[in-house]
C-alpha cells in the first residue's frame, strides 16, 4: 500500500508544453465507486494495472495498484466498466525540482486539461509554474467520476464548458491571494 498525496489544479495556458521530459497515453475504466472508495484499471501504453483506491481525506488517500495482464485490462475496460472509460495523455512537466502530470484528455473529456502534482507529504511546499491556474483539489466538478457524468448527462451543458478551460475569474493574479498555505508561485506570489 501506499499513500496518494496529490493537488489538482486547472491549467492557465500552454507555457508547459516547453518542458515536457515524457509523455504517456493512458486509458482508464471505473470499475466500481462506493462512498468514494473506488476501483480502477489502466492501461498506460503497454502496462496494464488495477488500483484500489480509499476516499480522500483531505489530500490524502491510500492505494493499492497491481500489474495484471495486458489482455485482462482489455477485458475489463470492455465488460466491466460501463461507459467509464477515458483517454487522455499524460505529459511529465519538469518544474523548480518537482514532476507534474498534466492530463489533456479525449474523446469523451476531450478539452479538459488539468495537472495534478503528487506530493511526498499534505504540507509540502510547492513553487507553482506560471501556467497553473486556480487550485480544484477539492472542488468536485473535477474529479473525473464526475466530469464524466456531467458530460454524459448535458454534453452540451456550461458546467462542461468550464471543464474544457481554465476558469478566468479563477486564475490566479498579482496582488491575489488564490493560493493555499504552503504553494507559492514561481514569480513568488503567493
């Protein structure tokens, strides 16, 4: 087991893209959600796992991910996860010493963009790129369960708008303070 300690955050625009060290195409299915314990697959290129996940209390929560068989993810993503199934790529961004993700999603999200950094501890201090826009770590509307949901029920809904763009009022500006305890941004807001 280990633990999960991340931050979500929108992207502000496309300033990361010029440090991208590697890339990799993922494919996830949700195989169960109850009471935010969940179950998931992935194929990420050709490495297929599964992962148990607990519900999040705060940043943090405990996960158990497993290699199993290509061909069994395969099968899983076909049979058992229902229509829960995104794509996206997942871009490592280089940053003041840190590794973020940022997923720029397909098909079904396709216009989401959001990156994620995952910590060694929930008060570990970060320097923020300047292209990171407002943090949504506990914002429900992203976590992805949801986003799917929003899109199957309204496609055309502005909820899912939103999801495919940083939220202007959101992002973050000289003078503001839109970042939590312990994140500061690379031009030394905070």
């Amino acid at each position: 087991m280990t633990l999960e300690i991340e931050r979500k955050f929108l992207v502000a625009n496309h300033s990361w893209k010029n440090s991208v060290v590697r890339s990799v195409r993922i494919r996830d299915g949700l195989i169960a959600n109850n009471k935010g314990h969940k179950a998931r697959v992935r194929i990420a290129n050709d490495v297929a796992t599964i992962a148990l996940k607990s519900r999040r209390r705060g940043l943090v929560r405990d996960e158990f991910e497993y290699a199993i068989p290509y061909s069994d993810a395969e099968e899983m993503l076909r049979i058992m996860c229902d229509g829960n199934v995104v794509d996206k790529v997942r871009h490592f961004v280089s940053h003041a010493g840190n590794t973020w993700q940022v997923d720029v999603y397909e098909g079904l999200l396709d216009g989401v963009v959001l990156a994620e950094i995952e910590l060694t501890d929930a008060d570990q201090k970060v320097i923020l790129p300047d292209w990171i826009g407002a943090e949504v770590s506990a914002d429900p509307r992203y976590r992805k369960v949801n986003m799917v949901a929003a899109r199957l029920a309204k496609p055309n809904s502005p909820d899912n708008a939103l999801l495919a763009r940083a939220d202007e009022a959101g992002r973050l500006r000289p003078g503001r303070r839109s970042t939590p305890p312990g994140i500061t941004r690379a031009d030394g807001q905070v």
